[in-house]
C-alpha cells in the first residue's frame, strides 16, 4: 500500500458512504510508517457518520524502515492490535475504522481517528510533570485490565522479551548493532555513561533472564512521540499511538521506559518515586491488583535498561534522519543517566 491507494472510491468502501478527499498531509516523522492526515467530505446515504479527518497509516516509503517493519512484525502487530486486544484494554487510543495486513507481502493499511487538536509529545524537549504524571497513570489503564492474565499466552503475535532464547537473541542484536550505535552516540555520552553501556552489553542476557514480574498486555515503545495530549483548541488529555510493538511482558518496562527519558532528568528524579507509587496506587484502586511498593519500586530500577536497549538497537534498525539522531541521542543519553541514578546494574 501507498499513498496513491488511498483514494476517494477505496475510502468510500471503508465507510460505506460516497467520500471525497480534500486534503491531504504528511504527518510525524514515520520512522518505521508512514502517517497520513486526510482531510474528507462524504454525500450519500451514511455521510452523517463518516469524520471530517482521519490518519491512515502506511509502510513506510524508505526501504530500510519497511525492510525492518517487515522483518520485525511491526506492521503485523499493530493491525491484530486494534482488531484483537485494544478492545479489551482500558487505554485511549484512537478508534479504528479499518485495519488489514497482507502476510504474503508485509503490506498494511490502517484507518483511525484524527484525535487533532490534541498535540503530539516531543521526546527531544522532553515533558512537563503534569504530563509526565498522566502518562504514567494511564498506563494503569493499559496494564490493569488484563494483569496476570494466561489468556495473553496464547496471542501469539504479542512480542516477549522474558525468556532464555529472548535473551540469547537479544544479546546477538546487542552485538551486531552496538559497534554502529557508539559510532555515532558515543559524543553524546558522558564518560560514566558509556562505561555502563559498554559493560551492560556483555549482561543483556542476564538481565532478560533475571525479570520476574507478573506479566500483562504492554506497549513497548511508550514515550513522548507516541502520546498526544489535549492542546489550547481542545483534544482528549491523553491518547496512546503507534501500537507497532504490543508486548506481553512485565508492566515496570512501560513505566521505566517512559519515566527514564520523558521529563528531563531534573524533573524524572523528583517526581518517580511518588509517582511510581500513584500508578501502583491506581492498580490497586481500580483493578483490585495486589502489588507491593517496594517491590514495584526495585522492578522499576531494574527496567531502566529497557530504554538502554531500545536507543542501542532501534537507532540502527531504521532510516536515519536529522531529527531521529537528535532523538535517540536524547533517549540515550537520559536512560543511561536514569540506570546510573538508580543504580540499575547493581539489580542484575
């Protein structure tokens, strides 16, 4: 699928009314999709239900990004995504009205709602606390409804990074692409920094074997980019995109991951303890789920390196732009500094 697909005539089969696009624009930087905006018109019998505006997201024009999109099953696991588990989770994401994936090319098309005028996070600038604190409480949303549930081991398109082969082919990736991430990240970090990214890189395995935590639906790539959030014209007050790696895994990644490089780190070492045991808090409030703090607070110090792992492995597996260097020098640099602050490395 491309852009040139998305027409008037296949919309209309979508919404089962006459429609007529008017505008189209490329949204977000897509750095394994490509997003866009459209704006619509429809007549007919069954105009009244169709929005004004949607986003449809597609493979990205880079052969590099698809190639990886396709190889990691990210296309794939956003599509079973809306169709199969957003339903059963409490989270805000954006209505689907059409997702297809087609298995023997890698090709997906998704239709959602335009959640606009809520604004995109940046993860360069990093966030406020106010936001940093809905983000965190709404992640009790995603990870509450299905907390412990053994129905998620049989979704087998769910990634999972919790057992002994994860960790062996976790490490292999580590490998490969760490040589290329210090090539070109190694001027951002400072020299504590890169001595806990060159020694952890020899513990990947060990740090995947060593988690034990109940296991729950998760998003695996939750930070700022991927949050929108109500601006000045109005918007939910939060809303969760680019469902491209849903996880069954521990719950305290999500939470460390965002944490670890949303607000900058002045603002991350005042408020997470407080925070963490707020989000805790709400599991407890709201899903009846037995959780203890300190527990909650030492898994949360451990998964800190679940952003380490994502800056090392992720810079290398997409198409390289301006502003993606600037970002995951950003996501490298705080949660590096998050693992160092909390003395992550002493918990493996």
């Amino acid at each position: 699928m491309g852009p040139e697909h998305i027409t008037g005539e296949w919309l209309s089969t979508v919404f089962g009314a006459t429609v007529e696009i008017v505008d189209t624009q490329r949204i977000g930087d897509g750095l394994v999709g490509m997003n866009l905006r459209l704006a619509l018109r429809a007549t007919g019998e069954g105009a009244a239900a169709v929005p004004t505006s949607i986003v449809v997201k597609l493979p990205s024009p880079d052969q590099t990004s698809r190639a990886t999109g396709i190889a990691l099953r990210n296309y794939e696991r956003e599509v079973k995504f809306y169709n199969e588990v957003a339903p059963t989770i409490d989270i805000r994401v954006p209505r689907c009205y059409h997702a297809n994936w087609n298995a023997s090319d890698g090709d997906f098309v998704i239709v959602l709602e335009d959640l606009a005028p809520a604004a995109q996070g940046d993860q360069i600038a990093g966030c406020s606390i106010e936001h940093a604190r809905s983000a965190v409480l709404e992640l009790a949303r995603l990870h509450g409804p299905r907390w412990d549930d053994p129905a998620l081991h049989d979704i087998e398109f769910l990634s999972r990074r919790s057992g002994p082969d994860d960790g062996v082919m976790l490490a292999g990736m580590w490998a490969i692409f760490f040589p290329g991430f210090i090539a070109t990240y190694a001027k951002y970090l400072s020299p504590e920094a890169m001595e806990l990214v060159t020694a952890f890189g020899a513990r990947v395995a060990q740090w995947v074997d060593g988690r034990d935590s109940p296991l729950t639906v998760t998003h695996g790539d939750y930070r700022l980019d991927n949050l929108m959030f109500a601006s000045a014209e109005g918007g939910s007050p939060i809303a969760t995109v680019d469902w491209q790696s849903p996880g069954h895994g521990p719950a305290m990644g999500d939470v460390s991951y965002f944490l670890g490089a949303g607000p900058l780190p002045g603002d991350r070492l005042q408020i997470e303890h407080e925070l963490l045991a707020e989000y805790t808090e709400t599991l407890r409030r709201d899903y009846g789920i037995e959780i203890d703090d300190d527990w909650a607070w030492t898994q949360y110090r451990r998964e800190a390196f679940s952003g380490v792992i994502m800056a090392v492995i992720a810079s290398q597996i997409v198409g390289g732009t301006e502003r993606s260097e600037l970002m995951f020098a950003a996501m490298a640099t705080r949660h590096l500094q998050h693992a160092l602050d909390l003395d992550s490395e002493s918990l493996i």
